[in-house]
C-alpha cells in the first residue's frame, strides 16, 4: 500500500503541473484508507457495493449515495454502465477500502455534460468519494475456512443432519449483524432442506462437532437483493463464525462404543434385567450436565422396560458386569426437540459414559464357585452344622464392604437356621473345612432392595468364604440325636447296672458313651454336661433325680406324637 499511495502522490504532482484538463490527463487514485487486510480486490466482472459522493472540483456536491438512502450496486467494466473513470476506479479496491477518484471530463460526461447539462456542466473535472462495502462474482462459491477443529472427528455434517450451532454474523465491513449468542442459546436447524441460506446449506456441510469454521457467502446465496431486515441490506456478502456445537441425523440410532469389556463375560443383560451403574452425561461439545457419581450412588433401573429414555433402555442392552462403555443417543431416542428445561437443551445429542456395577433378575440363583478345595474332603457341611468361617462381602466392581477379618474372632454360626444371610447360607453348604469359594449372590438372597448399613440396595455381593471348622449338628430342637437306630428296648440299655433306675450319673455316662462311638450326636457350641442335665430332667417327670421305665415310656409316646423330644 505505501507503494501505491507514493505513486498517487507522484501522480498528483505531475498532475498539479498542468494547468488545466486536457484529453491526455488520466484519472487520479488516492487511496486514502486502505484496510490491513485485503483478501480481494475488485476485478472486471465483479459486483460491487459502495457509497459515494460525487463532488466538484470546488467541493460542491452533485451527488451522494446517501441521499439515495443506501449504497449503489453494479458490476464492474463488462459494459457496465458506470462512467469510465468510476469503473477503472473501482478496479483493485478491496471492502473497507476509501479512495478519492479525481476524474478528468474524458472519462465522466465529457463535453456534453450529464442531465441535459444543468447537472454536469460540460468539460467537468469530478471528484468522487467511494467506500467500499462488498465484492462478489456470480462464479463464486461459498468460501470456508476452519479455524480450528478437534483432534478426533468421526463424523461430520452431511445433508439431512440436524445440527446445532452458535454463530456470529458481520457484514464485510465487520458489523455484527446478528448472534446466536444474543439469545443464548443454538440455532438448530436440518441443512440441506433450504430452511437455511444457500451458502450455509453449502458453508456447514464436513464440519465436525467442535469445529470452529469461517463462511463468507456472497449475496447471491444469501439475501440477494432483498436483504434481511434492517440489519442484512441488499446485495450484501456474509461472513459466519461458526461453531459447531451438536450433530445428528434422524435416521440415527444408539451407537456404542465398547471402552472396558471384563473377561470372561459369563452373562450378558437381557430385557428384564435389574441393572445398577455409574454414569456421566455430557453433549457432544464435552460439557457434563448430569452425573451418578456426584449423588454416591448408582442410579438404578429395569431394563429395556421404559423406565429409561429409549435410549439408555436400548444401550444397556447386552452390557456386561464391569463394561465401560460410552452411547450416543440422538434427541429422539433421548429428551427430543424439548429438551429438559433448563438441563437439557432441545434436539440435543447426549453421551452417557456408562459403567455397569451390576445387574440381577429374580430368577437368578446363588453361584458358587470353588478356587481351593482340600485333598481331603470327605466331610461336608449341611443344616445344623455348627461351623467357623471366614469371609470378604465386597461389591461386583471390588469396593470391599465388610469381612470378617475386621473382627477379631472368625463368626461361627449353625448353618441352615435363618441365622446368616440366605446366600451366603446357600454358599456355606457342601463345604469342607479348608476349602475356599468365591459366591455371587444376588440381592433377594441378599440384603434386598433396600441393602443394610453399607450395603446399597439391589445390590449383587461377592462372599468369598473359607470354612475353618466344622461340627456336625443336630435338627433345630434337639440337643441329643440318634446317628444309627436307637436301642429297642430303650430303658434296659440305659440302665447300665440293671438296677431299674437310672440317676444323672448312669444316664450321663450312657450319652457320652453313645456320643464317643459315633451312634449319637449331641448339638454342638453347648456345654454337653448342661445338655445331658436338661436331657435328664425331661424324662425325670416326677423329679425325684432318676428316671425310671414308666417315666421314659411315657415319653416316648408323646415323642411319636410330637416329635419333638430329645430320645
Ligand atoms: C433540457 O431541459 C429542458 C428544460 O428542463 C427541456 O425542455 C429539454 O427537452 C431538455 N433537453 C433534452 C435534450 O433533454
Ligand atoms: C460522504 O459524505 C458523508 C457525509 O455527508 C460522509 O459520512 C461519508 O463518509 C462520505 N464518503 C462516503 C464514501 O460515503
Ligand atoms: C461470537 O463472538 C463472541 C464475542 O466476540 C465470542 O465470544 C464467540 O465465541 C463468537 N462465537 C462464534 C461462534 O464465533
Ligand atoms: C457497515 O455496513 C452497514 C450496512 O451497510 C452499516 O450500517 C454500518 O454502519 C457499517 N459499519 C461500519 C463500521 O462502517
Ligand atoms: C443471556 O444470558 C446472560 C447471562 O446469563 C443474561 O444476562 C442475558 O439476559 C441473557 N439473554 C437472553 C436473551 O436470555
Ligand atoms: C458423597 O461422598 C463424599 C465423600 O464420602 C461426600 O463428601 C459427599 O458429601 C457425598 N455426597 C452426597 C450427595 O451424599
Ligand atoms: C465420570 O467422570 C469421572 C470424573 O472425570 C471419572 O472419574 C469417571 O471414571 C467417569 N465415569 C465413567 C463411567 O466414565
Ligand atoms: C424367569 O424364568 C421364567 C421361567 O424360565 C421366565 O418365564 C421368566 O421370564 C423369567 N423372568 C425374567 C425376569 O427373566
Ligand atoms: C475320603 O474319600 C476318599 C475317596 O473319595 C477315600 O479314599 C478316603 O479314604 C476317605 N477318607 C476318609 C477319612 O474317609
Ligand atoms: C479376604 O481378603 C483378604 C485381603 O485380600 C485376604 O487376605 C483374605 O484371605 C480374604 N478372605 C477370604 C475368606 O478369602
Ligand atoms: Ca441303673
Ligand atoms: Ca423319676
């Protein structure tokens, strides 16, 4: 530009030397302002836009675009009908620019003048002001630059996607002509159905989620000659900043991207199922509008049931216990064009990075799993079993909940009885003493859906288990069982000395007797001197401190009746 300016300036010079217009003068430039950036300048063919004043040489004016209440428009040379000085002018001008156009007669109206002479004189020297407003050619096409773009783009727009962008719109000469960012809040749209202006229809299409684009659109496929309102006049090129916020496509469907899958994956969720699991929401530009974890919870549900957006129900399907896995839903799988007020904007693309905890059915049953079983194990509990165990109860992700190693005793407990939870129970049967078990027990042989102090409802445990020791029981009620048939007659056995009477002592020794070889069982965890007391006093009906046949007929009787006796 300093060059250019220097050669206007010498120009005017020898200009100024001769002393009147003459056919050989030729027509003065001044670019007085020239913009710091000037992509493009005016060529023959182009259409321009621009203001002007048209004065003479003393100053006066003869004619303003501003008078005309809004700027001229024509295309340069090609005929057109602008006075030759105007169209050479105008060559080379770039938007924003100002020049000061000194035009000899030859090149304005020459000798005759303009408007029957009384406008322009004849042999008139003019002086015309021009700014720049707007370039274009009707060759040409939407020009897009990316200004900057996510490293990772899948995907990008093509015809028939709804998206959703912010946008800032200028004229050329860098006036804001509107703002998504005025209303706060995307213009959603489809593109390529024309609801949009040609050149955006074209501009959007290829850009990816994130990506910020530049689209200057020349008036033909913007406004034309109609403009927009008083913000966008006729014949204006556009300029859009654009960022793209979301993306999708109504024929889209649930896409799944698989991050963690656990092997081995023994079950996957089916319809039905109960799942519990940790989530993070977010929009496709990364924001995060909702997350389980910020609630110490899991959120749970049924699946594939319509507890759950469409969506969600359709992505949690086939999940494995432990997956990560990231869905994409689009809004009409998700909360669709409304939206969720103030959460969730309409037609928005959620992202729910899942993380599955776990998942039942109430068909499932307890599963146990052996990981150590001793050489010997040949002895193996069941019901009544009186037995010392340890344990770890934790979480399926392996969040540890409780063990039995925070106490100081291991827990013994008589199996079968209600005693311990149904599945860990369940789990305890069938063990020798040194074997070790991994059990899965789902919540309704658990703690529920409500779960217990540290335990989260519906939640599906891992016990595992190591049996310590083991006494075989006896059936709820009894203290004494019989292992092998009972003498028959009974009384007669017992009274060892055959003297027809049968003291603590005698009955003491006969117990223990049938206890050391193997024929009966007392109930394990008492003290056996206190259950063959209260074994005794039973049958000493009358309490005179020995039992007799009578007493221990009658006994029997009532057993066959109750079935509930100790003998
Ligand atoms: C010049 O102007 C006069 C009066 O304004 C008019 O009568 C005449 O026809 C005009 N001549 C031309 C050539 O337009
Ligand atoms: C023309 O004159 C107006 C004032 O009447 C001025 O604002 C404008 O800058 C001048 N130049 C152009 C090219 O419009
Ligand atoms: C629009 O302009 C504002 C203010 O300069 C800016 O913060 C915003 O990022 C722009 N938006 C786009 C889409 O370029
Ligand atoms: C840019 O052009 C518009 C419309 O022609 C006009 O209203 C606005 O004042 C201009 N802005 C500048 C900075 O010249
Ligand atoms: C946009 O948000 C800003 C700040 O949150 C607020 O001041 C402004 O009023 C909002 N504008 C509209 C149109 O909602
Ligand atoms: C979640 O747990 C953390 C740490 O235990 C605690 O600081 C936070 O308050 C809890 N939040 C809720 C919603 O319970
Ligand atoms: C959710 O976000 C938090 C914080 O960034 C992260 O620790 C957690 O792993 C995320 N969860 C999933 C399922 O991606
Ligand atoms: C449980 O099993 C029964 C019989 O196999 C089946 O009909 C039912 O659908 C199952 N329930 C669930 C929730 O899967
Ligand atoms: C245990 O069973 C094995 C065969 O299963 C047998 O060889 C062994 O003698 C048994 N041991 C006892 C103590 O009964
Ligand atoms: C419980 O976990 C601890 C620590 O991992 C381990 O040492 C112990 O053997 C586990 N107990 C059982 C019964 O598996
Ligand atoms: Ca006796
Ligand atoms: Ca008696």
């Amino acid at each position: 530009p300093l060059g250019q300016t220097l050669m206007v300036f010498l120009a005017g010079l020898v200009r100024f030397s001769s002393v009147d217009s003459s056919p050989l003068e030729d027509l003065l430039i001044d670019r007085y302002l020239v913009p710091s950036l000037c992509p493009r300048e005016v060529q023959i063919g182009d259409y321009v836009r621009y203001h002007y004043n048209g004065t003479f040489t003393d100053g006066n004016r003869f004619d303003s675009s501003h008078d005309k209440g809004k700027p001229f428009t024509g295309q340069i040379g090609l005929g057109s009908p602008l006075i030759p000085g105007l169209d050479r002018g105008i060559q080379g001008m770039c938007v924003n620019e100002r020049r000061k156009l000194t035009i000899p007669p030859h090149l304005a109206y020459g000798v005759l003048g303009a408007g029957n002479s009384s406008v322009i004189p004849p042999d008139t020297t003019l002086v015309f002001d021009i700014l720049l407003l707007d370039i274009w050619n009707m060759e040409d096409k939407v020009q897009t630059r990316t200004l900057s773009k996510p490293k990772n783009c899948k995907r990008s727009v093509a015809s028939t996607d709804f998206i959703r962008y912010h946008y800032n719109g200028t004229l050329l000469n860098g006036t804001l002509f509107d703002s998504s960012h005025f209303r706060n809040q995307t213009y959603d749209t489809y593109v390529g159905y024309g609801y949009l202006i040609k050149g955006m229809d074209q501009g959007l299409l290829g850009m990816c989620v994130g990506e910020r684009r530049s689209i200057i659109i020349p008036p033909f496929l913007a406004y034309e000659d109609k403009g927009y309102g008083t913000q966008v006049p006729p014949y204006a090129s556009l300029m859009f900043d654009v960022l793209l916020v979301d993306l999708f496509n109504a024929k889209d469907d649930v896409t799944v991207e698989i991050q963690t899958l656990p092997e081995p994956c023994t079950r996957k969720a089916v319809v039905g199922d109960y799942i519990r699991y940790h989530y993070n929401g977010s929009f496709q530009d990364g924001t995060i509008f909702d997350t389980s974890y910020q609630r110490n919870s899991t959120y749970n549900t049924y699946i594939g049931m319509g507890y759950v957006i469409a969506g969600i129900d359709k992505a949690l399907q086939g999940v494995c216990i432990g997956e990560k896995r990231r869905v994409t839903l689009p809004p009409h799988l998700a909360y669709g064009e409304s939206g969720i007020e103030g959460l969730i904007p309409g037609s928005a693309v959620l992202i729910f990075d899942i993380h599955v905890i776990d998942f039942h059915n109430p068909n499932d049953t307890v599963q146990i799993k052996t990981t150590h079983k001793p050489a010997d194990c040949n002895i193996t509990s069941s019901s009544y079993d009186l037995i010392l165990y340890r344990y770890n109860c934790s979480l399926l992700d392996g969040t540890l909940l409780y063990s039995s190693d925070h106490y100081s005793t291991s827990s013994r407990v008589t199996l079968g009885v209600g005693k311990i939870v149904l599945g860990v129970d369940e789990g305890l049967q069938g063990m020798c003493v040194g074997e070790r078990r991994e059990v899965i027990i789902p919540p309704h042989f658990a703690h529920g859906e409500y779960g217990a102090d540290g335990v989260p409802g519906s939640a599906v445990l891992m016990f595992e288990l190591e049996l310590l020791e083991l006494q075989r029981g006896v059936p709820e009620g009894y203290l004494f069982v019989w292992l092998e048939d009972s003498p028959n007659p009974l009384f007669p056995a017992l009274d060892l000395n055959q003297d027809k009477e049968v003291p603590l002592e005698e009955f003491s020794t006969f117990i223990k007797t049938q206890v050391i070889e193997g024929r009966g069982r007392m109930r394990p965890g008492m003290d056996p001197e206190i259950i063959i007391k209260d074994m005794f006093t039973l049958q000493d009906r009358n309490n005179d401190g020995k039992i007799t046949a009578d007493e221990l007929k009658l006994k029997t009787e009532e057993q066959e009746s109750s079935k509930h006796d100790e003998l």
